[in-house]
C-alpha cells in the first residue's frame, strides 16, 4: 500500500460527500515529512494493546508475505523505524510457531539498491516447490514514486527463522510498460501455479478511474510477461491495493494451497480500495482458459459490496497454513486518534488478531473467526446462562478484566414480532448510517440489545456492540450490526474519528438466535457477530474506562425480553514479545 496525497477518484458525488464529512479520509493520506523520522522519546502505554500484534515503537501498516516454513508462521509489515508516523518503510519481520507468540527480528527488506532506494512497499511470500520461500515486493525508485517489482530470498536457507534476507542484482523483476499507469503498480499476491505449468501473480493498478488487477505470468519466476487482459477490474472503483486471489474449499473444513484452481472449490478476490480505505471481496470463479476471474452473478462487486471487516481494517493479506490445513488472514487496523497523538504517544497501528477464512456454507460470503490458539490467552472466567435482559436493562459481567478480554454470547428471544420496520427509504449499503441514527440508546423493539465495552461506570464513555433487527417485508428481517464508537471517548478533538461503524448480518432467524464475540483489548475492540459472519473492529481512546476503570456491560434497550442462553467472558494473558 502507498500513500499518496491526492487520490480521490470521480467517485459519485453523494459517495465522495460521505466519505468526506464521515471520516475525514483526507487526513489519513497526508505524509507528514516533519514528523516522519522523530524518534519516539517515550513510549505512553496508556491504550497500547495487551495481546494484538505491536512492535514496540513507532508506525507500522500493512502486514506482508505472511508464510509457514519449516515450523515458523513468519509475519513481515510495513514499518517505519524512524518515528510514528508514516515514512522510512521498511519490511519489519516476527516469527512465532502459534502465531499469538512472537519473537521480533531484525528488518528483513530495507531500501539499500537502485531497485529500492526510495521504499520496499508490500508484497507477499510464496514457497516454491522444493521448499523454496521467495518474497516478491514493491519497489520504489524516484522520487516520484515509480513503481517496480522486486523478489527477495533467504540467504540461510538452514537458519530456522531466514533471518537475512537476500535481494539479488537481477531485480527488478518487472516494470511497468507503456500501458501500465507506474505509479499505480504495487503490491504483489502470492504466486499460483496454472495449468500450463507457468506462475502467475497478480498486481493492484488503475487507469483513470478504473481499478485493475494486473495478471503476469512466469516460467521461471524470474522473467515475467503481462497477460494482456487483467485478472479482473472493475470501473469506477478508484486505485486497487493489495489485492489477494485465493481458493476456499465448496466444503468442509480443509483449505487450500493458493495453487489449488481447479475442484470443488470457488475463488475469492479481494481488493483493498484506496478511495474508502476498506477491503472488499467477492465470490466466484476462476476461469483457468481465459484467465480471469468472474464475480458470481449475485455479488456486488466494489465499494457497496461485502467487506471483510466493515469497521477499522485494511491491507489485508492472507496465506495458506499447510501444518493445519487452514487460510489465514491478517489485517491492519491504524488508529483513530490525530497525527499529533501518534507522534506524542510514540507508536500507531496494531496487527488484528489473525483470523481464519472459510465459505459460509450458504456459498454467498465468508466466514472469519479468531484462529484457536488465541484462545491459549485465556485466563479467568466468567460463565452465565440463561439470564434475562428486559427492556432497559444493563447488567456488569463482573469478575474478569474488561479492559483485555474475549467475550462469547448468544443472545435468543421468543418472537420476532416486535423487530422494528425497515423503512424503504433506508440506504441499503449505508448500514453505517443507520447505526448512526439508531444507536444504542435509540429505544426499539426487537434491539438494540448486546455488550457495552470499554465502558465507565456511570457509561460517559463506552463502545457498545450490539445488533438491532428489523422487519423488511412480510417475513424478511434486515439484521444490522453496530461498534458504535461515538460515545467511546470524552476527548473531543476535531480530529478524532469515532465513526458509528456497522454492517448488515446475512443471518437465517428461524431458530431466534443470534451470538457476538468481542475482543476487547484497550484500544481496539474486535468483533465477530452470527459467528463471522460480520466483523467489525473499531480503534477507541477512553479516558476514563481504561485499564481496571474499564467495564464491560451486556444491555437491552428494545421492548422484546432477550435472554442470554450462555456467555462465556474471560481475562486475556498478555502473550510473549520476545526482544522487545
Ligand atoms: C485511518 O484513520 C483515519 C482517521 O484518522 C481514517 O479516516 C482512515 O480511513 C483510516 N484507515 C486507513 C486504512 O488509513
Ligand atoms: C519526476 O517528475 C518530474 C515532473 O514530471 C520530472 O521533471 C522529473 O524528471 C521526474 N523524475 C524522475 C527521476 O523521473
Ligand atoms: C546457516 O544456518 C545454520 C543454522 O542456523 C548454521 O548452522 C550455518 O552456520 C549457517 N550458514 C551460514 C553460512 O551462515
Ligand atoms: C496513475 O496513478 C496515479 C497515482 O494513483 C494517479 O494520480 C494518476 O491519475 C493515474 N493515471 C492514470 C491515467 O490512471
Ligand atoms: C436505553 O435508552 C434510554 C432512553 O433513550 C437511554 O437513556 C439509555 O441510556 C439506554 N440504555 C443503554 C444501555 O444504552
């Protein structure tokens, strides 16, 4: 991923008003040359997070070349050594064998060569047949940001944690040609092999307002060729970054190398759109003739489709993780606090807890879900079954730690007759709006009801989570998911971002039940609601709910009774950092 300061493309008029008087998006692209090699001088630990991935200082953003080798789940990122705001890009690099532990090593990919010089930006790992991990990345060589690509391979293929990092004399590996806009060309997938033996990758593009996923071929690794028609692309979506294209298994549980094209099996690409800074993905089918990726005729493709995480989550990666036979994904969540507080507070950006992707088994999206071994963290616990929550009622999930914790709850009701109706009017892809109209406090009939986080004792600061349902037509509901981060903090800066973030849920109400799972760990609360089927993970600064002033609530503000069939809360461990 790049940042650039002018990147708005003609997007519709009502979408470009939105973005800006929501979110303020404009600012999150500035590069801030005076702040961008201050070195922290401290490090405030006040909103760090407990068990999310953070080095120790300074500004970090996209994860890179996420792998398995030889027993080692390997994690690179963009870092900026110098200071905590974006700049300086290097690929720092972690390891850990369960992915929750890690152990930082020395930056992998730094600018040291013509190829270089001016930033290693994005890319991702692919092992070769033999056992033969090779990175490919984004190169910068002006100072207008021209854009190459790169590969990168261990120079001790017996040292288990390939620390040293090689970057041969033959790169770069591919330039734009006269067709490819070069400033616009960057972040390499993971290779897949075709059937005519040859490795294909693709690569994030644009031409105008067009987005694009260049498709290259390769014999060898080595000499790569442009397919003349791209993978995909799609008009009016802006610039393409990160792109990912991976295959999910129709069924089952066993996921698939990234080589895998053909089977029981459909294909999922992703984009992360530089325009609204969300990852957005579709379903469908790879075309192994043409070589192209066909959406499935029912999936909106761009900025009012599917999103993985509808809240604060971007530049994601995923990789295939052949020692339990699953795809993993990593994300970035930046923060939401101004610029000038990153720069005080000496560190910016979090990896999200690395989440596991399958096909829903309604083959219409996804499903994700916080990989197993997070759940070794887990300390003290609460249980609860059966409790009522009647209209108005908030009740404290006492004794665990709220401020860092991981909640599971599944919420039932007698009747869908009180769900509210769906008004037509409603904007169907906007559910950030709506959440925005109905909050928490909104009274309704069937919700809001569901957790309050990172909340003060007497709530004048707290996220709550929560779902809210309405009747849409006969016996159609609209399910609508919100991490409401509007009341999460009494600071009241200009720049401070606390969008009311939120999402539809694609959830069958016939058995009346729906569960949330929330990680809350003082700056970030990551949520899961209908077990993945919704993510949202909003970035959050309390000043009074933090640390053990945090609490944690579950609330019903609609008329319909909601019992709790079971929560399960408990304290999270912090995890080793080794090298800190
Ligand atoms: C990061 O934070 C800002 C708010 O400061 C937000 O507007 C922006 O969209 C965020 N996301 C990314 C991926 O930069
Ligand atoms: C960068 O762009 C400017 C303006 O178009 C041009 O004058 C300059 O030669 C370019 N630099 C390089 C290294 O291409
Ligand atoms: C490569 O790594 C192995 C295992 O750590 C080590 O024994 C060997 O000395 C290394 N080789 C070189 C050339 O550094
Ligand atoms: C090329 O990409 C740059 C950077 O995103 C953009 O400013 C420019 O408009 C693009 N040009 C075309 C023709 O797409
Ligand atoms: C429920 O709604 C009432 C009335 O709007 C409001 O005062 C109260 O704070 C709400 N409760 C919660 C837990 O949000």
């Amino acid at each position: 991923m790049g940042f650039e300061k002018s990147f708005l493309p003609a997007l519709p008029f009502f979408f470009l008003c939105s973005l800006l008087l929501n979110n303020g998006v404009e600012a999150s692209h500035k590069v801030y040359v005076h702040l961008q090699s201050i070195s922290a001088e401290t490090v405030k630990d006040l909103h760090r997070t407990g068990y999310h991935f953070q080095p120790t200082k300074h500004w970090i953003n996209d994860p890179n070349g996420p792998m398995y080798f030889n027993g080692v789940y390997h994690l690179f990122y963009q870092y900026n050594p110098k200071g905590a705001v974006w700049g300086n890009i290097v690929w720092a690099h972690s390891v850990s064998k369960d992915l929750i532990n890690w152990e930082r090593l020395e930056p992998a990919i730094f600018p040291s060569k013509p190829f270089d010089k001016y930033g290693c930006w994005s890319g991702s790992a692919t092992v070769l047949p033999g056992n033969k991990p090779v990175i490919l990345y984004s190169g910068i060589i002006d100072e207008n940001k021209t854009q190459v690509q790169n590969y990168a391979v261990p120079e001790n293929i017996s040292d288990p944690y390939l620390v040293k990092w090689n970057k041969p004399d033959n790169n770069p590996l591919i330039v734009a040609d006269k067709h490819v806009n070069k400033t616009a060309f960057r972040d390499p997938t993971t290779a897949w092999l075709g059937k005519d033996g040859q490795w294909r990758i693709t690569i994030g593009s644009r031409k105008k307002e067009k987005g694009i996923s260049l498709l290259y071929k390769s014999k060898d690794f080595m000499k790569w060729t442009k397919v003349k028609k791209p993978l995909h692309s799609v008009q009016g979506t802006g610039n393409w970054e990160c792109p990912d294209f991976f295959p999910v298994s129709k069924h089952g549980t066993k996921e698939l190398d990234t080589s895998v094209i053909e089977g029981d099996i459909k294909h999922v690409m992703k984009i992360s759109l530089d325009a609204t800074r969300y990852d957005y993905y579709t379903l469908g089918t790879y075309d192994t003739e043409k070589d192209r990726y066909i959406p499935d005729k029912d999936m909106v493709d761009g900025w009012k489709g599917l999103r993985y995480d509808y809240g604060n989550f971007y530049a994601s990666k995923s990789f295939f993780d052949p020692a339990k036979n699953r795809r993993i994904l990593w994300g970035w969540a930046n923060e939401s606090d101004p610029v000038d507080d990153d720069a005080r507070k000496g560190w910016a950006g979090i990896q999200l807890i690395p989440r596991t992707i399958v096909l829903d088994p309604n083959g219409k999206q996804l499903l994700q879900w916080p990989v197993e071994e997070l759940e070794t963290l887990r300390g003290k616990k609460v249980e609860w079954s059966d409790k009522k929550l009647e209209k108005n009622d908030r009740i404290q999930i006492e004794g665990i730690s709220a401020a860092q914790a991981d909640v599971e709850v599944t919420f039932t009701f007698k009747s869908l007759d009180k769900a509210e109706p769906f008004d037509p009017s409603w904007d169907r892809y906007d559910a950030e709006k709506l959440c925005g109209q109905k909050g928490s406090t909104v009274q309704g009939g069937l919700g809001p009801f569901g957790l309050l986080t990172l909340a003060s004792e007497n709530l004048e600061e707290y996220t709550p989570v929560f779902f809210r349902i309405f009747q849409d037509k006969e016996d159609k509901y609209v399910v609508l998911m919100c991490s409401d981060a509007s009341k999460s903090s009494l600071e009241d800066k200009e720049n401070m971002y606390k969008p009311s973030f939120a999402g539809f849920v694609d959830v069958d109400l016939t058995d009346k039940k729906l569960s949330l799972r929330s990680l809350i760990d003082h700056s970030v609360v990551e949520s899961f609601g209908a077990k993945g089927k919704t993510c949202i993970t909003s970035r959050v600064y309390p000043t009074i709910a933090k640390y053990t002033h945090a609490h944690l609530y579950a609330f019903n503000n609609g008329t319909e009774t909601i019992e709790i069939e079971s929560l399960n809360a408990w304290s999270m461990k912090n995890p080793q950092l080794m090298n800190q």
